[in-house]
C-alpha cells in the first residue's frame, strides 16, 4: 500500500474550506499543517478537520519533512513567490488561481518547476467541472465546435470582502483573476490558441483602486470567438454563466450544471467520479504527484493565459 501523500493547506479562509471539504473524500491524502493570518482562527479550522499542526507562517509548514505537497490559497499577490518557495523547498504544489499577477511571476514558476521537476498545478478549476468536462469530451470526440462563448462573470463586490461575505486582506482583480478563468477555458475548449484579445474597462473605484466594471473579447486560431463581461457592481444573479454556441447545438454552463439550449438540464453526474469541481483539481494534483506525471492545469499549460492577461493589461493601461 503507497503510503499517504501529506499536504500543507496555506489559507484557512473560503476557498481553503472547500479545499479541505474536497480531500475528505480523497483516499490516500492527509492534510497535516493548516497555515492561516490569525493563529486563533487557523487553530479553530485546523481542530475541526483535525489537523495536528497550526501556524502563521508558510516557511514553518515548508520546514516540515513529512509534508510532500502543498496547496495555496492564498491572496493572489502573494502566489507566485510563495509557489516558488514551495518548489525550493522540495514540495509539490499546487497555487489556486491566479498563478501570478504578471507575466514575469507567472514565468518564473514555470522555469522554476522545469528545473526541479516537481509537480506544479494551477488551479484553473473550470477545466475540472464536470459541465464543462462533459463538453471538453464531446469536442474532443469531434462531436460539436464552439462557434461563439458567450461568458458573464457577475459578483456584487463594492467593499473588500470574500465569497463568504467576510472582510478580506488584500484586493481582488477582475483581469488578473476573474478573467484568467474564462482566458484559459476558451482555449482549452476551443483547442486552439488565441490569437486575438481586446478589453475596456469601467471607472476605477476610488479606494480599491481596481475597475469594476470590464469587457474582454478573444478570438481563437481556428476562428471560434468569446465575449466576456465581468463586474463586481452586479447586485444579482450572482455568479460565471457560459453559454456555448457550437455547431451542432447550445449548452449553458452554471458551475457544476449544464442546460441545453432549451434550458432543460444536463445529467452530467457520470461524467467524474465527483460532482465537486474543486474536488476534482485535487484529485489530479494528487494522482499526478502519485503517478509522476504532469497534471492537467499544471503552470506551463496555462502560462499562455496569463500571456494574454498581459497584454490586456498593457491595453488598458494604454
């Protein structure tokens, strides 16, 4: 029997909650160090999963040796040098999205990971919803092609505060974050680099010093085509909602669910052996540290989004 592969969870906020609620259901995987900004409350989480160790501090978790991997969830501008310091450290990793806030952080993880030879994975979870993987086998099968993605990221965020409604630390990015998802998705599904990008963006908001408001617009190599609206001043419905226009019929894809074009829903609960998208990530950053493979979503496969990410931004600040 292989022995357990043991992780170090940095971030003991909302998405590192989903993370932990993910591996439980993940055999062969043992969270052993919890690492958060507020001791007390990182204790608290740590207690609940039943997780030994508790700190405040990345570098006492990295100087672990039982510790064979690492998960960051962290604010994104502190991902890349923490990615890279995982790598140094000897340790797996796998960074929630976005892998960086610049190109050159983002390239520096990938060069880096080339160099040591340790899995490392971004957490560019739509490719792992089960919606979105039930289209991703259809194309690749040759059964449809996207024509038109039409994508609205849509949150009501006026105040610094994260998905559980609570007050955050550091600032969100519409482009850097948001957009990284669609960025990457589109050409994954499409199958085709892109080869065309154009953005505009809203005010800036006064105190957070961010647009709030944006429009990004893509064209693949093959010619398929994406229209991306995000906000943060959307007060409902909340929420990323893909609509794909392929040739041979019209999908919506809300999260984990998928509706055809006559909005009648989509079983797609055989489709992994997970409905939980951020599950799902795990288990392949997980099989492929097991299996000595690169994963699915790994840093160099998605560098080109933040190619694109960095152009748009040269754009805007243009």
């Amino acid at each position: 029997m292989a022995k357990p592969i043991k992780v170090a969870l940095a971030g003991a906020g909302a998405f590192g909650i989903k993370h932990l609620d993910g591996i439980k259901n993940i055999d062969g995987v043992e969270v052993v160090s919890l690492i958060g900004r507020r001791l007390d409350a990182t204790q608290d989480v740590a207690k609940k999963y039943g997780i030994s160790h508790a700190c405040t501090e990345l570098a006492d978790a990295l100087a672990l040796p039982e510790v064979d991997a690492v998960i960051l969830c962290t604010p994104t501008q502190m991902h890349a040098a923490q990615a890279i310091a995982c790598l140094n450290a000897g340790k797996h990793v796998q960074v929630e999205i976005p892998l960086a806030d610049s190109l050159a952080d983002a390239q520096a993880v990938v060069d880096l990971q080339k160099k040591t030879g340790l899995v490392a994975m971004c957490g560019h979870t739509r490719r792992f919803n089960p919606s979105h993987q039930y289209l991703h086998k259809k194309i690749v099968a040759g059964e449809i092609a996207i024509q038109q993605m039409d994508v609205q990221t849509y949150f009501f965020r006026r105040s610094n505060i994260n998905a559980l409604g609570q007050a955050r630390s550091w600032t969100d990015h519409l482009l850097w974050h948001h957009a990284a998802h669609t960025v990457d998705l589109f050409a994954y599904q499409a199958g085709s680099k892109i080869v065309k990008a154009n953005a505009v963006q809203g005010p800036i908001h006064p105190t957070l010093g961010i647009a709030m408001d944006m429009s990004i617009q893509l064209k693949a190599e093959n010619g398929a085509i994406c229209t991306l609206s995000l906000s943060f001043n959307n007060d409902g419905p909340l929420g990323t909602f893909f609509r794909y226009i392929c040739d041979n019929g019209t999908w919506i894809a809300r999260y984990d669910d998928l509706f055809n074009g006559k909005d009648e829903k989509i079983d797609v609960s055989k489709v992994d052996v997970s409905m939980n998208g951020i599950e799902l990530q795990d288990r392949e950053f997980f099989a492929a540290i097991g299996n000595g493979r690169e994963p699915n979503s790994s840093v160099a496969q998605v560098l080109p989004c933040y190619q694109i990410l960095h152009d748009l931004a040269q754009q805007l600040e243009d």
